[in-house]
C-alpha cells in the first residue's frame, strides 16, 4: 500500500538510520499516527544509494547498529554496504514499519499555519498532507556533489557520481579517471585497479590514512554474540569508548594530532615504497582536520603499474578526458566523480516556511543553526535528526541519531501531556546555544589545522560538527526542558 492519506498527527522523512529508528520508537512510545516519506523505492538511505566497489562502514560493526537491536551475524569487522543495507529491512521488518512508509514520496519542503498549528507538507509530484508535527530524517550524505569544472558536460565518454555508479559499465580493460581522494575514493581505487586497464587518480589534497583493523567474525564470535548477547554489549562499549578517546585530540587538545600524525606517516611507509610518491601523498595539515580514512588496500593500489596519481591540479574536462593545469591531457574512457556530497549547506530545493512566514533559507543564510541539532526557533513542531552541528569526526553516527530520536520522543510526549499543539524553542535559548557551540568549534582541529574540508559551510562556519564526546549530547538530549519552549 503505498496511497497517501491527506492528514496524520506526524510524517517522518526518510527510511535511512535516522528515520527507521524513529518510527520504531514511536511505536515504541505509543505514536501511531504517522507515515514516512521516502523519495526512492526503497529503504535504505546512504546504503541503498551508495553501491560502489569496496564501499564499506568505517566505523566497527557492532558500533555501526541500534543499541537496541544488536546484529551478532556481521560477517566482518567493518561491514559492507549490502550487509548494513540487510540490516536496515531486518530492522523495518521486525518492528513491522512497512505499513507506514509510502515510497516515491520526494519532498520540496513544508509550509507552517500558526492557526492552526498544521503543516502542509509539500511533495514533488504536486501533492501535498497536512501533519500537526515533522521529522526530517533525511541525512546530508545524500546531494552528490560535482567540481566546478570547465566543460563538465563536453566529455563523450562515461562518466559518473560514486554515489550513482553506472553498474551497467563494464571497468574491465578500460582507461578510467577518478576524482578525488576521500572516503568513497579511497574504497573504489583499489576495488578496480585489478580490473581496469589504465587507473589516473586526480587528487586535489592528500588525505590522513591509518590502518583498518578489519577482518572476518569468527563463527565463535558469532556464535557467543548470538548466545551471549552480554558478550557483544562488552564490544559495544570496549569500542565506543576507544574512539570516544579520540575526541580529546580532534576537540579539546588539537596540538596533541601532530603526536599521533606518526600513525598516518607509518602507515604511508608501509603503503608506498616510492619517495617520490610518498611525498605527494603526505598531507600537508593537521590530522582530524579533514575526515582520518582507514585503508589498508589504497596505498598499495597506486603503486601498481597501470595507476597514476596526478597533483597538478585539474584545468578543464575535455571531450577526450580531464586536461590538468600543466596542460597535459589525460585521455580515458570513463571519469568517476568520487567528490562527495552537499554536507554543510542547506540545499537551495527545499523550501521551508515558519510561523511569521519566513524562509528557512533566509533565516538560515549565514548557515543552518538549531538548539542541540533539533529544534529551529520559528518553526514550531519541526525536529531534525541529523541535524545541524550533530555530525561527527571519530565514530558512529547511530549515536548521536539515537539521542536525536531520544530528544524528539520526549518533546512528543511534552506535547501529549501537557495537551499542547505546538512547542517552539526561545530564539534566546536556541542563540545562546549556538555562540557556545561556535565558541568551542573555533578551537578544535576542525578549524584550526589548516585544512578546507566538507565540514565548513560556504560562509566559513562549522555548521556540520558535535565539539565535544558524545556522551555529553545523549546527556544533554535525554529529556526536553520544557521552559526552554513556548507551548501553545
């Protein structure tokens, strides 16, 4: 059943982590009014869309998965992207979310009446349903990115974002060019180097690499996470809190990353024999300031003979290939955008207006602001999960998406109990949180290590980052503070 009723208490946006687990916890919490849009024909978010070769977690398993639904049957330690796409069905499943999601449902925005306390909840198909309450689950990883190039459109041959690969093009026997160096690039460079004929990797800035302690679960492992799932829990916990140590260098001692730089330097002497080569991939700022990639295939993979890396920057896209700015042309026959997604700004397609009328575009120009990623002053009833400053630099999201869920479950039931129809946070609440949060930003490595990354909006603020250990946001989202809001 995928019809649309014209009106629920809430509608949910998206069927990736984010909004499955929030449907499952309004089940959990008695909410059954609701249904979740979802642009595609499926579920499954980033892990549905993003197929590429060797695309991968890169965060542990056990870590990368509800703490209320444990998985012991992860085949490795760093699961793929089919594996954690399964895993999100078994979870739609189990709690029985299909009836509520409608798909092919695509959003341009919504419209708030104050009056009557209701948003109309605009699709692209003209369409429209009106909620008391909505949950934007969509994550930022899903607006591919494409460089302002030169002749973008002139090439005649194939070509590609990583996130929409072209299964149907066969790679083998091919000369193919990537674009980029970071965490899709670094999966798919050495997923195809065996195969193609001819491999140029065009990178702009090296990246920080470290070893990925990946392997396959053992069948004990399994068997005791499955039997014992205390067993499983300790693994849980004994990795969360390895890399929560990690936030102390990228948040709170950012000098202490030229220390642990020695890593990625290992890492890089173990990889590549060529100092030439070395030199060219030896970044040139501070550790964690753009996002630290595990791999320990990609290095190895250009120092095959049938791969080259080119640094001299890229002029224009030709019709034969990619001209870079010494003038020397690269003739391939299939260019692959590994260039990442719109993370850090709002996406100009979605219009949103609020309680006096006004844009969230215009009220969001100097870059997108909320109370604890959540809330938006204005705009009465709208929750974001994955929202603005909650993205993180050391471990899993599904942290701070559970917390998130946690946050706006317990709004729900603010509303419920006190019989109010609308709650919005004090602009004075939602500022003063802000300056906070961009106070303590300026000091991290994110800003201070001399890197431009995906982190920072255009207008120079960090719009994308949690400054600060997790456990102090599920601290701080467990229960609303009601006088922080003005119920009506």
């Amino acid at each position: 059943m995928n019809e649309l009723p014209s009106k629920v208490d809430i509608v949910v946006i998206g069927t990736g982590f984010a909004g499955v687990c929030m449907g499952i916890q309004l089940l959990k919490n008695g909410f059954t009014d609701f249904v979740i849009l979802e642009r595609a024909n499926d579920v499954g978010g980033t892990w549905r869309d993003n197929t590429y070769p060797g695309a991968a977690c890169d965060v542990h398993s056990p870590l990368y998965s509800f703490s209320f639904e444990p998985n012991p049957n992860w085949s490795r330690m760093f699961s793929g992207h089919k594996e954690i796409y399964d895993y999100t069905w078994h979870c739609v499943r189990k709690y029985g979310l299909e009836k509520y999601i409608r798909f092919e449902r695509s959003i341009l925005g919504g419209d708030y009446d104050a009056a009557k306390a209701e948003w109309t909840i605009n699709l692209a198909d003209g369409s429209s349903i009106l909620c008391n309450k909505w949950i934007n689950g969509m994550g930022p990883l899903n607006r591919p990115v494409f460089p302002n190039l030169e002749g973008l459109t002139e090439f005649e041959g194939t070509s590609f974002h990583s996130s929409e690969w072209n299964h149907a093009y066969d790679l083998s026997d091919k000369k193919v060019a990537v674009i980029g160096t970071g965490a899709s690039a670094i999966q798919i460079v050495p997923s195809i180097a065996k195969k193609v004929k001819e491999l140029t990797l065009f990178q702009r800035t090296a990246a920080w690499i470290i070893s990925k302690p990946d392997r396959k679960m053992t069948e004990t492992e399994k068997w005791l996470f499955k039997h014992v799932p205390f067993i499983q829990k300790l693994y849980r916990w004994r990795v969360y809190w390895q890399n929560e140590v990690t936030a102390i260098v990228l948040v709170y001692r950012p000098h202490l990353a030229r220390v642990i730089q020695g890593l990625g330097i290992k890492q890089l002497h173990k990889g590549i024999k060529s100092k030439t080569l070395r030199q060219k991939l030896k970044p040139n700022y501070s550790m964690g300031c753009k996002r630290i990639l595990p791999s320990n295939h990609f290095y190895p993979a250009l120092e095959r003979s049938n791969v080259h890396l080119n640094t001299d920057g890229i002029l224009r896209i030709s019709e034969n290939g990619i001209v870079d700015k010494g003038g020397r042309e690269t003739k391939v026959d299939c260019i692959i955008y590994a260039t990442g997604f719109e993370a850090a700004d709002f996406p100009a397609w979605f219009k949103v207006s609020g309680n006096k009328g006004q844009q969230l575009m215009d009220v969001w120009k100097d870059g997108p602001e909320a109370y604890l990623g959540t809330t938006v002053s204005g705009f009465p009833n709208m929750f974001m999960l994955i929202g603005p400053n909650t993205g993180l630099g050391h471990t899993s999201m599904t942290i701070m998406i559970e917390a998130s869920v946690q946050y706006t479950i317990s709004c729900l039931k603010a509303l419920r109990d006190k019989n109010a129809k609308s709650m919005d946070v004090k602009p004075e609440v939602q500022a003063a949180f802000n300056t906070d949060i961009q106070k303590k930003l300026a000091k991290t490595v994110w800003m201070t290590g001399g890197c431009k990354s995906w982190y920072i909006s255009k207008t120079g603020k960090n719009t994308s980052l949690w400054p600060g250990f997790t456990f102090s946001y599920i601290n701080r989202t467990k229960k609303v503070k009601t006088e922080e809001y003005i119920l009506e």
